[in-house]
C-alpha cells in the first residue's frame, strides 16, 4: 500500500505490486477511489517518492555535505570530485484534509 488518503470525492487507495518474471523486475501501481464523505485524517497516509537529483562535489564547500550526520559514506575515498545521487522517499500521516501531522523520511 502506498497511500490511504481522503479526498473531497472520497477515499484514494493506491496499491503497488512487483512481478518479477525472467529475471526482469516490473512494478505496477493502481489507484482505486471509495466514493463517500470520510474523515479518518488519523489514518490516512502517504508513501511519497520524490524525484531522484544529484549533487556534484566539484570544490570543498560542497564537500561539507560529507559533515553531515545522514550522510554515511566511506571517509577514506573523500567526496571532492565525486557525484552523489539521491532518491528521497516520505511516509507521511495526515492531519485533515490539507496538513500533515507527520512527515517521516525513508
């Protein structure tokens, strides 16, 4: 389950399935909406999986990003010249209809 969230039409279920077949992986996701006026806020949430970036170390004012305490990687290669790529993902729990109560990195 990716999202169980209420909206002004009713509640959104968005579900997604992984099928591996000749060893090639494929993800599907499906959204499905319960038509009616909800308001369980409490359990609604949301995996969110933003879009992936990258980050060039290309000087040492880059590399203080190497500082932070998030960030684990092998201090003894260094970062400067290096390319670092992120995906960052969320869970997130709702409040109401417009607001979160929570936002979780994954």
């Amino acid at each position: 389950m990716n999202a169980v969230f209420n909206q002004a039409s009713g509640k959104m279920v968005e579900a997604c399935g992984a099928i591996l077949r000749d060893w090639r992986h494929k993800e599907h996701t499906s959204q499905f909406l319960y038509w009616g006026a909800y308001r369980d806020h409490k359990n609604a949430f949301q995996r969110k999986i933003e879009t992936p970036m990258q980050v060039h170390m290309a000087s040492s004012r880059d590399v203080v990003l190497g500082s932070k305490g998030w960030l684990h990687h092998d201090p003894d290669t260094g970062l400067l010249g290096k390319t670092l790529r992120f995906s960052p993902s969320s869970f997130i729990q709702f409040k109401d209809e417009k607001s979160f109560s929570s936002v979780e990195p994954l």
